[in-house]
C-alpha cells in the first residue's frame, strides 16, 4: 500500500521522514493479534515472557514492565495516548495514561487529562455502531481530530517521550479491502464492492499521513519520530458475514426500554446480548421471559426464526422453580464454549443473560431488501439488522519509519524486529536501557558523532523501581465483545 502511495507522492509526511531516516521490514511475533505484537513492542519483550496472549488481556496481566514505565522511573515525563492493552490505567509520574478501544471503562491516569489540557475528550470508540457508513465515519474522524488532541496534550504535559495510535486504517482495512481492491477476490467470494467506498483504504493511508505531518510539525525540531504498525494488510482466503442489530426501536414498540425496565442491550455486534438485572425474583422472571418473546417472535415473513435464543441463568433460583437437568446441562456447555472459544465468562452480577444467535439462512434471505416480522409487525429488514462482512486480514510484516535526533539517513530499506523497538525508543529518550531487553539497539542507524557524545548506557532491570501496579474493578469479558466483533476480530 505505502510503496505506490509513495511513488505518487501521496503521503508526502511519510516520505519526509524516510527521506532524512530510516525505513524498514518489521518482523512481529506470534500470534499476529494487535494486542499481543504491541505489548511485545512496548515491554521489549516476547508473549511468553509479557503474558499477553488474546484480546480478554489486560494492564494487569503484563508480567514485564513497558518501556514508558522505565522512562518514567528514569525521571522522564511520558504519556500514552491509547496505545492498547493500557486498561486500568498504570499512572506515569508527571504524564498520562489514556487507554485504548480495548477499556473497560472510561477512567485515565489522572483523572483529567483533556481538561487539564484544555482540549476536549475525544477517544476512539465503536460502540453501538451497526452500519458501514458509521464505522467509515468513525475512522476518518480518527484521522482528522486525533492529532490536534494529541498536540495538546503532549504540549499541556511538556512530554520528553509519548506513543499515541491510530486504529483508522486496521479498522477499515478488515471491513473494506474488497471495496478497495475487488481484483483479489474471486467472482462470489464477498458481495459486489460499492463504489461509495472504492477509494477507502488509500483515503486512510493519506489521512494518516495528514496526522502524522500535523504531530511532526507540532514536536521541537531535534525530535526523534518512529512510526510503527503491529502488522501488515492483505485479502483475507474467505469473506466473513457478520450480523449487526439495531433492537431498540423495535423493543419500544414492544413495551419494553432499557432506560426504564430491568434490563440492559450488552451487544448488537455478531450476538444481540441482553443482560436481566438482579432484583426480585418473580419480576425479573416476567421480564425474562417477555424478552424471550421478543427475540422468538423475530422472524422472517414466511417464519423462519431468525435468532437461536440462549438464556443462562445467573441468579440462585428459589425452590420450585428450579430448571430441569437438559436445561442446565445446555447452559453448561454454552457457558463452556464461551469460556473456551472466546475466554469469556458471563458475570453473575445479573439476574440472567440472552444471547440471540443469528440463524445465517434466514437473515441471508432478508438481506438487505427483505422484510422481517418482530412483535407482531413487519418492517424493513434494515430498520432491524445491519449485514456487514470483513474481508481483510492480517499479513505479517509491519512497517517502521524513523528519523530525527541522533538518527541518520539510511537509503536503504532494513529489517528490524519489535523487540529492537524498546531499546531504540530508550536510547533516543536519552535513557539507560535495561539489560534485561532481548532486543539489538540498531547502532548502525545513529550518527558517530551521537554515538561517540552519547555512548549507549546499560542499567541493571532489576535497579530499576515498579511503578505500582494498576487496579480497577472486576468487569465481565462480554463487555469487550461487542467492539471485538466490531473490529472484525470474534466471530
């Protein structure tokens, strides 16, 4: 993508810097998921030893300290700008904290960095998005707002080091590469591209490019810069359905509000996920059962279902209402599969949970013209549901580009692992760079005269203090899958 876009001058930020640095090949790590290659590039380290191994990870289960936490305990100012697997917040002495997409909930360290900044909250979000159109939206506004937040707040904090990253092109790229490049598919592998978003994936690469040309320019002119990507894009073997919903509106027409009644929409992504809140028993159980209702009734105009509805009971059940042994046993074993497939334990802060599977042939023959009957009332199959689809994948080369402080210019692409990242980013931090790093700081990319004025220095890892570990309340998995399912990772 980034050689023709080059060679148009397309990306003339991105040329800047490879002009007066260095480019190259990044090799990543096992397994090629987001959270585990930029854990690796953060901490210097492999999964094996960093402990990040699915998206359910989060701060508190790294076993390595990040390389901005060793900057911070060197005395330096850092903020990180939703660099992922940063939820609950670990606090940076003198910086910031603001975790990624991956959160949560909504808390930073400190508390207040927008308004201490005097810029507004702006965060990377997809949730309760169900359209193509608005995960379009939702990235390019990415790209065009970020980087003002960002100089904001490295400029409010002074930052001597920081990270901020860009979801904008990963995003698009799993949901568009057939719209952009319909060569790479066979006749019938994913629908017919549209021609509203032909030129998706090159808009993102130019809008990143605008971004990074307004931080670069934002920064004191002796800055270094890396740019860096956890992987590569590619088209994916086979084109993936995934359904999305849009419940609330039929739900009002049925009576029922999550506003006002006893029960919350978790998920409208790949599941419509409905959690009943504790509370009475015989109340909640009338509610459970007119939302089963609401879910059956959901058909196609000739009715066929057009969700397979799963309850799991959270609450103890009072006696003479306890559930057969079939029943439990089929909650067991969905409550297994959740586990097991997806790492998720349903909580049991909950009276019970729906989850609605779509059933494939039916919303396939609805979609997107057709009508479907819920509560009783036909309408537009697309008031209720959202067919989406993801046709890029994941290709194992990354890319670097770095230039600025004491790096020279080097004409020729290299090879550079993730794990190099870390001492490199510590070294032009002007940081010692702990020994406990198994990555190779690229001497051959800094200036001699840097080297000779600033000769590498190694501390021992273990002299250096643990920032305290962060914390934050226990807070189900389920409440990830939506926007996992968003961004094209869960089925």
């Amino acid at each position: 993508m980034i050689d023709p876009l080059l060679a148009e001058g397309k990306l003339p930020n991105l040329a800047a810097l490879i002009e007066r640095g260095v480019a190259a090949e990044l090799e990543t790590v096992e397994p090629v998921i987001s959270p585990v290659v930029w854990t690796s590039m953060a901490t210097g380290q492999l999964p094996a030893v960093h402990g990040v191994r699915d998206f359910f990870a989060d701060a508190r289960t790294i076993a390595a300290p990040t390389i901005f936490e060793r900057l911070a305990v060197q005395g330096l100012r850092v903020g990180t700008y939703e660099w992922l697997v940063t939820w609950p917040p670990r606090a940076l002495p003198g910086g910031f904290v603001i975790p990624d997409w991956l959160r949560r909930d909504l808390r930073m360290a400190p508390a207040d960095p927008f308004e201490r900044t005097g810029t507004s909250d702006y965060r990377y979000s997809v949730r309760g998005v169900v359209s193509r159109s608005g995960f379009h939206k939702v990235a390019f506004r990415e790209l065009s707002q970020k980087a003002a937040h960002w100089n904001a707040l490295a400029r409010g904090f002074d930052l001597e080091a920081g990270a901020v990253s860009f979801y904008a092109i990963d995003a698009l790229s799993h949901r568009f590469w057939a719209d952009s490049f319909p060569a790479e598919f066979d006749a019938g592998e994913a629908p017919a591209a549209e021609p509203a978003y032909a030129g998706t994936i090159p808009a993102a690469y130019t809008g990143f490019d605008r971004a990074l040309g307004e931080i670069v320019a934002a920064l004191p002119k002796d800055s270094a810069v890396i740019v860096a990507s956890d992987h590569g894009f590619e088209a994916r073997d086979d084109w993936e359905r995934v359904w999305a919903f849009a419940l609330e509106g039929a739900l009002a027409e049925a009576g029922l509000a999550p506003s006002r009644d006893a029960f919350a929409l978790e998920g409208q992504f790949g599941f419509a996920t409905l959690r009943v809140r504790q509370g009475p028993f015989a109340e909640r159980e009338a509610l459970l059962e007119k939302l089963i209702g609401f879910l059956t009734s959901a058909t196609t105009e000739d009715g066929q279902p057009l969700f397979d509805v799963v309850r799991l009971d959270a609450a103890a059940r009072p006696p003479g209402h306890e559930r057969g042994l079939l029943d439990r046993a089929a909650q067991w074993w969905w409550r297994g599969v959740a586990r097991f497939a997806f790492s998720v334990e349903f909580s049991e802060d909950a009276h019970a949970w729906l989850i609605a599977r779509p059933m494939d042939d039916a919303l396939e023959s609805v979609w997107p013209d057709g009508q479907v009957r819920i509560a009783g009332r036909l309408r537009p199959a697309r008031e209720v549901l959202f067919g989406d689809g993801f046709s890029g994948g994941h290709d194992p080369v990354a890319v670097f580009v770095a230039a600025g402080g004491s790096l020279r210019h080097e004409a020729a692409r290299g090879r550079l692992s993730v794990l190099d990242v870390a001492p490199l980013y510590a070294y032009l931090a002007g940081a010692a760079i702990p020994d406990d790093l198994p990555g190779t700081l690229p001497i051959h990319w800094i200036e001699p005269a840097a080297l000779a004025q600033q000769p590498p220095r190694r501390v021992p890892a273990g002299s250096l203090a643990r920032l305290p570990a962060p914390v934050a309340p226990a807070i189900p998995d389920s409440t990830l899958l939506e926007q996992l399912r968003a961004m094209g990772y869960v089925e």
